[in-house]
C-alpha cells in the first residue's frame, strides 16, 4: 500500500467510529448531546479523509478519466478496500445501536448511509471528466472490487467468528465450568416428556441473552400437585416447608 494512503486510511477509520459512537449515544437516549458532538466530528473527519483521498487520486491515479501515473503497485481495488474499512466500522457500532435501541437502528441507518453516499459522490463528481463511458468503467471496477472484496471479508469473519467463539465455548467450559445443582435436576420428563415450554420456567428467555434461573416456588407450584414422591422433588418441597 502507498504510504501516503495510511493517514487517510486511519482517518477515515477513525471516523467510522466516531460516527459509531454518536449514533450509540444518540439511539440509546442517554447522553444525547455527546452523542451529537461526536456525531459530528465523525462527519467532520469522514469529509476531510475524502478530501484527501480525492486529492490523493487527482494527483496519483486515474480516476474518472484523469491521466496520471500511477504509484506503483496501486490499484484501484485500495478504494473498495478503504470504503470496506469505513462501512465496517459504522455497522459494527449499528450492530451496537440494534442492540440497544431497537427500531431506532433503522433510521439512524438510514441517515448514516445517506451522508456517506453524498460525501463520497460529492468528492468523486469534484473530479472532472469530460467522458462517461471513462465514468461508468471506473464505477464498475470499483463495484466489482467492493463485491469481491467484501465477499471474501464476510467469510473470513464468518469462519474466523465460528472459530473464535468455539474457542471461547471450550475455554469457558473448563475454567467456569456448570454450577453443581443442590438436586439432581433434568430437562428430560420437563421438556422432552412433558413438553412445558421454555418460558415457563425461564421467564427472560425471550428477552435475555441468556435464561434466568428459575425460582424455587416456580418449581413448587408444580410440584405440590404432581409427582410429590419423587426422591430430588421430596428434597424440594422439604426445604420449602
């Protein structure tokens, strides 16, 4: 990669974020006015990075009909490659705002992909060209380079996130391992054999990452009319009285 293309690189990454961030604060309806602030030096930062990456083509590459040389070992798949980096960025902190706010998430997307189309197609028509057909070959390269680009992108993090977290998994298997129960409780005759469904137990597992653990009169409630001669089931209801 061109040295000069660093910067920018980390510019316009560094932008991601903070558009991220704001839109976090924003969706999220704490801290409103932080959120505003960083929204906007995200949009500040993401306009000067395109400003330097036009500059950077106008003088270095050829773009939209612009005969310059070029640097050696640039392409123009650097482009697809930086708006990756960029796009990435801002839908890992969407992926945050879906979490937390919801239906929010849609508008906030809505207008994030609203501003960076116009930022990035306001800097590539400030490149002059008297052609269209140079124009529309150029969108096309850079359209096959986002498609190839982000295609091999999303199945490396696919792969590399299914390893992580099996790795993880495993790890958390042996160094926090289950909980010994005080009675030797199973799944099986409750849903399996009985078919209860899940929340009637769990009363968060629709809401919650992860099932709560069920109060003991949950199990009472039960219990105090079915299979009472159950050995686990008499230590219960032994304790409850």
């Amino acid at each position: 990669m061109p040295k000069i293309l660093i910067p920018i690189l980390a510019l316009l990454s560094v932008a991601a974020t903070f558009l991220s961030l704001g839109a976090v604060f924003i969706t999220s309806g704490e801290a409103g006015t932080i959120g505003i602030g960083l929204g906007i030096i995200g949009a500040v930062l993401a306009i000067t990075g395109f400003r330097a990456l036009e500059g950077y083509l106008a003088r270095g590459g050829r773009i939209a009909g612009r005969q310059v040389s070029f640097p050696s070992g640039f392409t123009p798949f650097w482009i697809p490659t930086l708006a990756i980096i960029l796009v990435a960025g801002i839908f890992l902190g969407l992926g945050t705002v879906f979490t937390l706010g919801g239906n929010d998430f849609t508008v906030v997307m809505g207008l994030l992909i609203i501003v960076v189309i116009l930022i990035v197609g306001g800097s590539l028509g400030r490149i002059d060209s008297g052609d269209m057909n140079q124009r529309l070959r150029t969108l096309a390269i850079v359209s096959i380079g986002s498609v190839v680009s982000a295609s091999f992108l999303i199945i490396a993090l696919i792969i590399g996130g299914k390893l992580v977290g099996h790795y993880f998994w495993e790890v958390d298997q042996v160094f926090q391992p289950t909980p010994t129960q005080p009675i030797a409780f199973t799944h099986v005759p409750h849903v399996q054999q009985a078919g209860i469904d899940c929340v009637f137990c769990h009363r968060t597992v629709t809401t919650q990452p992860a099932a709560s653990i069920p109060p003991v009169q949950q199990c009472v409630f039960c219990h105090k009319i079915i299979a009472q001669k159950s050995s686990e089931v008499g230590k219960l209801l032994a304790a409850w009285d």
